[in-house]
C-alpha cells in the first residue's frame, strides 16, 4: 500500500470514529468532549498531509464529492430568510437553478445558484446541476428584479456544464447563455459569483459575470470537463488527468491567471469533511467582497466589470 493509500484508510477510520463518537457522546460529559477534540485534530492533521500535493484532476475529484455541499446547503448556513422564485415566466422552471431573495448579514441580496440532487429523484428533477434555458432565464428575471429593487446579487456556480440535449437546443440554450453574459454586464448593482464547486464551461459564465469572483480552494473553472477535452484533443477520455493539468483549472491557477479574485479555503481534506466550516468561511469572504464595492455607483460597476473581462488573458 503507498503512502497516499494509507492516509485515506486512517483518514476515513479517523472520521468513522469521530462520527460514532459524535452520535454516543453524553453532552457536556469533558472526556467526550476533550477525546472528540483530539481525534477532530488527529483527522484534520492526516486530511492536510493527504491534500498537501494535488494534482489538478485530484481538486476535480474533490469538486464532484458526492458528500460536498451543494448551493441549497450553502444557501441555509450562509443567509438568512430565503425566499424561493421559480419560473422564467416564458416556458417553465427549471429545478437546476435556485432563485429567489434573502439576507445576508441582514443586508437584503438576491441569490441565483446552481443545484445537483444527491439522491436519484433529486437528480433527476435538478438535471445534475445542468441548467436548461428556462434556468437561465429565470436566473435573469431575478438578476433583473434585484436590479430594480437595488439589492446586490450573489451567484453560486456548480455546474459540470449547461443541458446540451435537443430539447434544450430547440430552445436556445445557446441564445440563453449568451444574454446572460450580455445582460450581466448591464447590471447596475454590486454581483459576487462564487465557484463552489465545479465550475463547467459555459453552464457556469452564464451565471458568473461579476464584479468579484471568489472560488473555493478545491473547485474548478474550465471551459469543458477534462474527460471531454480529452475526447476531443487525444480520441481518449483516460487521459483526463493530463488535459486537468493543461486546462489550468484549479483554483491557483484561476487567482494566477485573473480569472478569480479571491481563493476561500476549505477544512483540512474537502468542504465534505466540514460543511459548517467551510459555509462560514465562504459566508466571510462574501461579506467582505460585497463591503469592498459597497456605494459603488452603478455606472462604475459596469464600466470595471466590463474592463475586469475585457482584459482577461492580456498581459498581467
């Protein structure tokens, strides 16, 4: 067994314990508590030696955990009064997007996110996170009613791409996405985008033109799924951990190369390890990428916004 292979089985023996621990504890009881607090540790420790090296395809791995939080988990721990909109008042709604109005630090936002299912219902009724065009407009009509009612927008993006079936063809997803992007720049309020976790091609921009983008340490931006680009370029999806590398997706590599503002740090070993923690800390980096352009006029914003893709790729 290498040593990588051994850190996962203590890891998960560490995390198995920690759980049963958590389930039999007596409350209050100081040795439950301090042999929790040694074990949480022992396990933390062993996640950061385990997640010190990665290679792209790893972070893409961790991005698709069938454990990770989703936007709806994020949504519950990071704001405050949610209220759900559907329908994109043209054709219908499209349960891969989540919209609607909240709070965040009692500060009135709109929220447009990108939903996966964990269970097989779940999956089928959001589409595994892959928006059709009815998402999209919908995630618009909300865009633009935040617009009137002056309240900043925050998008989670977790997508593996946009719903690409006839269906969706027929209806123009193509179209859909693109006056997203065009309409997003027109927006006259502050917009946080966050890549939460896998940030796939042109299902993630559609909903990811902002003033700030922040990115969670283990999620990835690409514009197509390694396996795909793979397909394309070798005539073999195997080979998915050599096109990772070449794509640039992680989040180093976004921060490096201007397309992200601000990397958000994950617990020892993953978001799925920790899902509180690691709501807080994207709570706290979403709090403070609004304040930085808070009062900002709005002709401002879409000027820089504009600029801020403009220039994305030239010389830094």
């Amino acid at each position: 067994m290498d040593r990588k292979a051994e850190l996962e089985a203590q890891l998960a023996q560490l995390d198995s314990r920690v759980a049963e621990l958590r389930r039999t504890a007596q409350g209050g009881n100081q040795s439950d508590i301090e042999e929790l607090e040694r074990l949480q540790a022992e396990a933390d420790a062993v996640a950061a030696e385990l997640y010190r090296d990665l290679e792209p395809w790893d972070h893409v791995t961790i991005a698709r955990h069938d454990k990770r939080p989703y936007a709806l988990d994020y949504i519950e721990a990071v704001f405050e009064e949610f209220t759900e909109l559907h329908g994109d008042r043209r054709y219908g709604d499209d349960g891969a997007v989540v919209a609607g109005l909240a709070r965040l630090n009692e500060r009135p936002v709109a929220v447009v996110a990108q939903q996966k299912g964990r269970t097989a219902s779940e999956r089928k009724q959001r589409n595994f996170g892959m928006a059709r065009p009815e998402g999209y407009r919908k995630a618009m009509r909300i865009m633009q009613l935040a617009a009137k009612m002056r309240r900043p927008i925050i998008s989670l993006v977790d997508t593996p791409g946009a719903d690409c079936l006839a269906d969706s063809e027929s209806r123009g997803i193509s179209e859909a996405i693109a006056t997203n992007q065009r309409d997003m720049f027109s927006l006259p309020v502050p917009i946080v985008a966050a890549i939460i976790g896998e940030g796939g091609s042109g299902g993630a921009i559609g909903i990811a033109v902002a003033d700030r983008v922040l990115m969670l340490e283990h999620a990835y931006y690409s514009v197509i799924a390694p396996e795909s680009c793979a397909a394309i370029l070798w005539r073999n999806p195997e080979l998915r951990r050599q096109s990772a590398e070449a794509l640039k997706i992680t989040s180093a590599d976004a921060k490096r190369l201007g397309v992200i503002d601000e990397i958000v740090p994950e617990p020892p070993g993953g978001a799925h390890r920790n899902p509180l923690a690691a709501a807080a800390a994207l709570r706290e980096a979403l709090v403070a990428a609004l304040e930085s352009i808070r009062g900002l006029p709005g002709e401002q914003l879409m000027a820089a916004r504009y600029m801020k893709f403009r220039t994305m790729g030239g010389p830094t």
